[in-house]
C-alpha cells in the first residue's frame, strides 16, 4: 500500500522545482525568506498536499 498519493507526489516535485528557480517562499503567505533547503522545500510540498487532502500520513506530534 502507498504511504503518499499521486497528487502528494506532484505537490512534492513542484515545491523543490520552485526551490531550485527561487521562487519558493517559507512562512504564511510567503512572507518569510527565500528557502534554500531541499528538505524544507520537500516539507513545504507536503503541507501544501495536506491542505489540498492529498493522501498524506498525519504530522507527529513534536
């Protein structure tokens, strides 16, 4: 059984492109700075997946 859907998987692969062109923006609204870090460009494609209610399992608790 897949973990992630398919449209988790699209909501991934178009955060780390606009990473990669600069576009991507951290923070509400994108207010915070330019992110630079593949791994936060990968968490920000899940929390957008999350919102639309792509399959994605839930955030644990920190």
């Amino acid at each position: 059984m897949a973990r992630y859907g398919k449209a988790a998987s699209n909501s991934i692969k178009n955060a780390v492109h606009r990473e990669k062109r600069g576009e991507l923006r951290s923070g509400k609204n994108g207010r915070g700075g330019v992110v630079k870090s593949r791994v936060q460009a990968i968490a920000i494609g899940l929390s957008e997946a999350r919102k639309r209610g792509a399959k994605v399992p839930r955030k644990k608790p920190s």
